[in-house]
C-alpha cells in the first residue's frame, strides 16, 4: 500500500486535492466550514461542518462530478501571506478558521492558497494548477469529533486519494479492493474466528471455537521453541496491588492507559498492562548466584490496556489481548549473547511463517524529553550502545528511531507493513537497568557480593492477538496446513450410501492428530465442495464408490482445480510430513 504522507511528492498532490474537495463542497453546499484537511497515510481527508446536511454515500459522485469540474478550469493556485489580524477579519465567520488563527502567535503571518474562487489557510506546499488534480477519487465519509474530542460538535469526515495519472490510480483503486478482502476484521467475522460485542464492551475480543484453536497452536508452538533455548513458563495474576506498580513506576508513568483502580477493604487493585513488575517479584523470592543466570521466565500473559476508542483496530489493537513475554534475567557479560540467541529466535520463527519484509528498529531515548524516562543519562547511552554494537555486530541491517524507547530503556523492534498498509511492531528486545534497581534484584557473584542483574524482556510473537490479524491479512485468511482451525473436510459424494466408508477416513485422519470434519449434509456434492472453499479451509477429502472399494480418498487443496487420487495411507503421510515441516 502505499504512504500518501510519506511520499513528498504524493504529498503534496493529495494536499492539494483536499482543497479541491473543500472547493466542490463549498459550491454544493455554500453554508460549509471547514477544519483541517491534512494528508494521511491512506490519502487526505477534509473535517467539514455542513449544518443541517449530512453526507451519503450517493453524495460522493456528486462531489466527484463538481472536483472535476473545477479541476478542468485549470485554475492557478496561488499563495499569499496576511497578518493573524488580517486573517481573522477575513475569516470572521468561520469559528473553525478562527480557533485555528487564535492560535498562533500575534505578529505571525498567515499563508493562505487561492483556487479560482476558493481561498483556504495552508502552509503548503501546492501543486501550481487544479488541471494537475484530474486523477482523484473520494474513498468513503464518516463522522469525526471536531479537535477529537467527543464532548464538541460531529463534522462530516471525507476521506480520498489523489495520483499522477489515471493508470496509478486505477491500480491503486484495486489495490483497495485487494485490501477490504484483507482486513482481519472482516476475515474473522467471515471465518469465525473472533467476534466483539457492545454489551461485552468495545475493544474486548472473544476468541470463538476457530480463533481460540489458532491461538492455542500459536501458544504450543512458541512454548515449544521457549523451552528448547532454556525458558522456564510461569503463570501470574491479571488483578494486583497498585504497590506492585507504584514500585515499578509504571503507575506514574503509564496510568492514562490503564483501566481504573479499584478499592477494596482499604487495598487498591488494578488490570495489569504488562507483567515484567511480576516476573520481577518471582526473581526476587529465591537469592541467586551467578551460576544460576541466565534465567528465562517466560508467559502467555492477558494484559489489559485502556486504548482510546478511536485507536481500536479489531484484533490489532485493543484493550484485553494476549502477550508471547518474557524476562531474562542475566549478568552483565551474558547480555550480548543473550539478545543474539533472542534475535536468531526471532529470524527462525519469521522463516517458519515465511515473513521477509520487516525491519529491525533501534527505538532510543528523546533527549530533548528526557522527563519521561527513567534513569541517568550514562546508563542509558551505555545500554543504547550495547544494543547498537550487538546489532551491527551480527549484521543485522536496522535504522535508529528517537523517542520510541520504553521509559526504563532502550529496545529493539522489528517492524513490519502489513497488507493494509499499516506499520506493526511484531517482536520487541528491551534492555533494561532500571526496573532490577526499582525491585532492588541481586544476585551473588564469584566474589561473594550482591550485584544486580539486567534484565532483557522480549516478545517474538508480541502480542499473540495482533499476529493473528497480521497473519490473517497476509494470508487473506488462507492458514497453512499445520495452523488452519479446521484442517480437512471429508466430503462423501452419497452421504447414505458413503458415510461409513467416510467416518474410516475421519478416525484415521483424527489418529494422526488433524482437526478434520465430515460434511454429510444432503446437499449437491457441487455446493459442499464450494462451501469448503469459501470456508477457506485447506483439505476437502472426497469419498464415493471407487474410493470405498480401492481404500483411497480423492484430494483437492484450496485454490485449486485439480483433484488427486491417492491411496488412504499415502494421503495420511503426506498430511503428516506437511504438517510437521510446518510448510
């Protein structure tokens, strides 16, 4: 997908285009006032209040039709710069421009942007014609709180793209029609994996039979790959003591996204949005010595975080979800090994699911807001340093990010774009001093003193909700073999005179451990097989006469046309080997 806003070019096109909308808007409805009209990832969209009026779906084309006439008067666009004083007399009427205006300061000049008849506050830049805007088209509508904030007035939201020629749009018209098939909220629903409800409360998944079958063949899947390198599994509670937070600090520093505190019997409890502060306490029971460390504490955690209702996106972000997390607890001289054992564990997984475009981010400290972090500034260049010369030591491409660091250190990211054009952090490897000092953790070293261990805190699969949707989009809801919720179909093609011969099959298949099905309904062989296909699920087995006799099975796999005969035995091998190579 591409990044209208980062592109400085397209950039500047689609800001151009909003203006344009505003333009059109202005003429079919001469009472509008506008807010903002900024360009976003997706294209540009203008923040309108129209009175009385509201937008419909069918009032899209209609502004469409106005655009382009105004883009064929072939307009120059002009700037010209006025006084704040200026620019308020001007834009006297519109209480939108006017808060704008106010806000800046007094002596400031205003640049403004003329198009024929319509004059907009802008920085800009510009194109220099409206016949430059000729390729464009309006996306959808919704309503958008003026400023964000919900106690002010509903505007009418139009959203649009705007490209270089007619060919770069239609391609990227499909590419949008590529990425509605894409979105896991709609896979989900189509595929029973996940649901949401307003009783249950938004932002808050419930997992169905098929999503909670996906995710358990997630969770065994990385506990399996966590205890090969070491990891022990731990299991602690949701609802603790504000103490525990208070000590970690995340209390003073994260509380805006946490749920509220509860009080009972004179104790203040809340939702835990992370579990390092417990994996901290778990350390600190037993007095280690330095031959014990590393240690790996490892957990599929439920954390809770009060994310704003506008920033809920399905199962990618949300305000009940499952983290793959872990502390490992370590010496000074282990760090460099232990984060290099932690990088390759992330590189094997993203082979095992075929993941190649992602990036590895260096999230650092913001200097110029170094309020918001804990600790000194030495032991946070030594950490940033640390994680640098581990990087480039392994040569691990990677670029540097300020401000993206956690409060308590730095942490390297790995980035990746999804289908829908969204920018997701999947695995994370922190580094930290602070919170071992916080929790006062020890350790004895070969001379017999107590020091502290560093802690590194890592998630490969981050947070197992979102890797779903991220999986989901990838893979337009079609799973591999070993992780699909329902794996095969066993589809007799006479349900009375085959449903014998078919349940041999099912107990085989289900001996060899695959979640398999027969679809006996008394429907016509042609739309059970595509019921199966639109289910998406990846094996249909079907049993007749010839199958029954000869003790074979006809396979056909999703997506293709090509049915294959094989015996029963060379077909429960071959599921199998698949599902073990994890193809």
């Amino acid at each position: 997908m591409i990044n209208f806003k980062e592109d400085e070019a397209l950039n500047t096109l689609n800001h151009s285009c909003a203006h344009l909308l505003a333009q059109a808007v202005r003429h079919l409805y001469p009472q509008a006032k506008f807010w903002v009209g900024p360009v976003v990832e997706e294209g540009f969209y203008y923040d309108i209040d129209l009175g009385d009026d509201v937008i419909r779906d069918d009032d899209l084309p209609r502004i469409e039709k106005e655009m382009k006439k105004c883009a064929k008067d072939n307009k120059r666009i002009v700037r010209t710069e006025i006084t704040r004083e200026e620019a308020l007399e001007q834009f006297k009427d519109d209480p939108y421009k006017v808060d704008l205006i106010e806000r800046m300061e007094p002596g400031t000049n205003i640049s403004m942007y003329t198009q024929g008849d319509f004059t907009d506050l802008c920085r800009g830049p510009h194109v220099e014609s409206t016949k430059l805007l000729k390729n464009f088209k309006l996306i959808k509508h919704s309503g958008a709180y003026w400023k964000g904030d919900e106690h002010n007035k509903v505007l009418q939201r139009i959203y649009g793209v705007c490209l270089p020629t007619a060919e770069e749009l239609e391609a990227h018209l499909k590419d949008l029609e590529d990425a509605k098939l894409r979105d896991h909220r709609k896979l989900g629903k189509d595929l029973s994996i996940f649901m949401f409800s307003e009783t249950i409360g938004a932002g808050l998944p419930m997992w169905l039979p098929n999503g909670f079958t996906i995710r358990r063949i997630l969770s065994d899947y990385i506990m399996d790959k966590e205890l090969a390198q070491g990891y022990v599994h731990v299991k602690t509670p949701v609802v603790v003591n504000t103490k525990l937070y208070k000590i970690s600090g995340h209390l003073a520093h994260y509380k805006e996204d946490m749920f509220p505190i509860m009080e009972r019997d004179g104790e203040e409890f809340c939702l835990r949005p992370m579990n390092c502060p417990e994996h901290m306490i778990m350390y600190r029971s037993t007095l280690h010595s330095y031959r014990d460390l590393p240690i790996r504490i490892a957990e599929i955690a439920d954390d809770f975080r009060f994310e704003a209702s506008g920033a809920l996106t399905g199962i990618e972000r949300s305000r009940a979800f499952v983290q793959n997390d872990s502390h490992i607890f370590c010496r000074p001289d282990q760090i460099a090994s232990e984060i290099k054992n932690v990088t390759k564990l992330i590189l094997d997984v993203y082979k095992d699911f075929g993941f190649e475009n992602y990036s590895f981010r260096l999230s650092l400290r913001d200097p110029q807001n170094a309020e918001k972090y804990f600790g000194n500034d030495e032991l946070w260049e030594t950490s940033e340093k640390q994680l640098r010369e581990i990087l480039t030591e392994m040569g691990v491409p990677f670029y540097e990010a300020l401000g993206e660091a956690a409060f308590y250190g730095p942490k390297i990211d790995v980035q990746v774009r999804s289908a829908l054009g969204h920018d997701v952090t999947l695995s994370t490897i922190q580094l930290d001093y602070q919170l071992p000092e916080r929790f006062e953790l020890e350790y004895v070293d070969h001379t017999g003193t107590k020091v502290r261990p560093v802690v590194i805190h890592r998630a490969i699969l981050g947070s197992l909700d979102r890797f779903v949707a991220f999986l989901l989009e990838e893979t337009k809801g079609i799973l591999p073999l070993w992780l699909a919720a329902k794996q095969a179909v066993i589809i007799p093609v006479a349900p009375d005179a085959h449903r014998e011969y078919a349940e041999t099959v099912l107990h085989a298949m289900k001996k060899i451990g695959m979640r398999v099905s027969i679809d006996d309904r008394n429907e016509k062989l042609g739309y059970r097989v595509r019921e199966a296909q639109t289910s998406k699920i990846p094996v249909e087995v079907v049993v007749g006469e010839g199958e029954m006799n000869e003790r074979s099975v006809t396979v056909r796999r999703y997506g293709s046309k090509e049915a294959v005969k094989m015996t029963l035995d060379e077909f429960l091998d071959a599921m199998m080997k698949e599902i073990e190579d994890r193809k």
